[in-house]
C-alpha cells in the first residue's frame, strides 16, 4: 500500500466513527481493519486512534494526520479533475463550511444552497456552531467569521462590511432617558446576549470622525438570551435597548420598527470574512464559493448608511 492509500483508507476509518463499520464499508473482516491500522500506525511511529469494535477516538496525531492528508487527497483529486475537465467550466468535489448560527442560517445556508443549484456536483457540507472552529482541525475548507484571523496561515476574504447599531423600538423612545453618551446607557435597560457566565457585557463605541476615540461601556438589564433573535424580539416589543448587527437588523431599521440612537457614536466594525487555508493551489471549488458568497452577500444586505 502507498503513503496516499494509507491516507484513504484512514480518512473513510475516521469518517465510519469505528473499526466494525469500515468493516463493513469495506467489505472486509473486522481483524483485517485492525491489522491494517495497527500496520499504518507501525509505519508512522505514532497513535493514531483508541478503539474499540464500536468506537474510535482520534488522538491528537490521528486529527493532524486525517486534516493535513485530506487537503492533499483533495489536491490530487483537484488535479485529476483539472485533468479531465480541462475545456469544461464545472466544479466538483467536497466542500465543508463553517458558520456562526445567526449568519449562518440567515445568508450562508441559502448562498450555499444556491451555489450548489448551480455546481450539481459539489457535495456541500454546512456546520453551524456558536464559536468559530479550527478549519485544518475539523477538515473545513471555508470558516465565515468576524474579524480577519490571527492565524497566518489562513488566508481571509472580506464578504461583507458590517457594523454594531444600537437601537430601541418607538414605544421605549417615549419613557427612556435622555442618551447623549455613551456612560448615559447605565440609566437604561439594556437586552444583552449571554453567552458565557460574566456578570456585565461590555459594549464597545467609537466617536464618528475619530475611530481612535473609543468608550466601552459595562451595560446591564433584566433581560437577556442567549440568542440573538430572542434579544431582537424583546427589542421590538420595547423591552429596552440592544446592540446589534446591521446585517441582522438593517430591515427593522428601514421600516421605523427599529431606531438607531447615539448619534455622534456607533459600534464598532464587526466585518464577516470568508477563511480558508494557504496553500499552494486553491481548489477552484473554494475559490468560486467564496467569490459567489462576496457577490451575492452585496445583494442581499444593503450597504451601510456612511460614517459621519
């Protein structure tokens, strides 16, 4: 067996979840499987998985191993295809996508949708979770996040310019004190999203015309989710005061459900990149996805009002 035979066989193992259902996939004894591991871990020196017939667990060096042999099994796939396809204009393959929920239900979820109805041979794989994941860990080809990464190895693609707003509904205008600054938020209820046990949110403003100038605030309220949607929805029913993403809010805000306050303040850039990993040659299924999400996104959420 080759270096990249070994790799394939240990992507299908790690993909099954055990040693009796690769087995299976196989067609194989489950004694043959097991040899065959224990021979690829002999090969590299290293641990690759705790198992049993019914499970198996990845160790730290089986992870490394299943991410970085996936991207070149995906290279030589993509090369093979250059090969055969080199007058056609259609794209194939696995694409695997990471999100944040909110986003990610919103606009990720039907770009991805879309792309796929028209690329019927990308096999689309969307992961929506609460925090960002480690691309080369997970085997992610794309992670849509805020914020360009610190990680070098990645590569980031603005999609989309976006904003933090704070915003009540007409109905807590009418009793809410008055709010020049940024410290008058105190003396309001604020609807804050809670995602961790931490006492007071911290919400962070800049002065328009001189982003160096920047407040952060300690806010509180009765109220709170975990959910953005949940937050946006006290809002609208004049529960208090939220500070939230243009691209979530920016259709409440056109039609007066929403009003923005603090003028002469605004939250600060929260843009979405797209990330994908450095390497030599970028699969044109990564590329034309990310072009397609830059694209579209400008369609789909108006650009921001400019910054006074």
């Amino acid at each position: 067996m080759t270096p990249l035979d070994d790799l394939a066989f240990f992507q299908q193992l790690a993909r099954a979840g055990s040693l009796t259902a690769t087995a299976r996939e196989l067609g194989l004894s489950l004694s043959a499987v097991s040899k065959r591991l224990k021979q690829l871990e002999a090969r590299l020196g290293v641990m690759l998985a705790a198992r049993t017939t019914r499970r198996l667990t990845l160790t730290a060096e089986g992870e490394h191993y299943l991410a970085r042999g996936g991207l070149i099994l995906e290279e030589l796939d993509e090369l093979e295809n250059g090969l055969g396809d080199s007058f056609s204009q259609a794209l194939g393959g696995r694409l695997r996508v990471n999100a944040t929920f909110g986003f990610g239900r919103r606009h990720v979820a039907p770009l991805l949708s879309s792309f796929c109805v028209e690329n019927p041979s990308i096999e689309s794989w969307l992961e929506l979770t609460n925090f960002p994941l480690n691309l080369s860990d997970h085997g992610f080809d794309v992670g849509v996040r805020i914020g360009e990464p610190p990680d070098s190895r990645l590569v980031a693609r603005r999609i989309l310019v976006n904003r933090r707003v704070l915003c009540a509904s007409p109905s807590y205008l009418e009793r809410m004190p008055a709010l020049t600054t940024p410290a008058d938020l105190a003396q309001h209820s604020c609807l804050v999203i809670r995602e961790n046990d931490s006492d007071f949110p911290l919400w962070r403003f800049e002065r328009c015309g001189s982003p160096a100038d920047v407040q952060a605030v300690k806010v509180s309220g009765r109220l709170a989710s975990n959910d953005g949607e949940v937050v946006t929805r006290l809002a609208l029913e004049g529960h208090g005061v939220m500070l939230r993403s243009w691209w979530d809010i920016n259709e409440h805000l056109a039609s007066g459900a929403l009003v923005p306050l603090l003028p002469g303040w605004q939250g600060v850039r929260a843009d979405f990149y797209a990330l994908f990993e450095h390497r030599r040659h970028i699969p044109r299924r990564i590329s034309a996805f990310i072009d397609y999400l830059q694209q579209e996104m400008a369609m789909r959420v108006p650009a921001m009002p400019l910054e006074t």
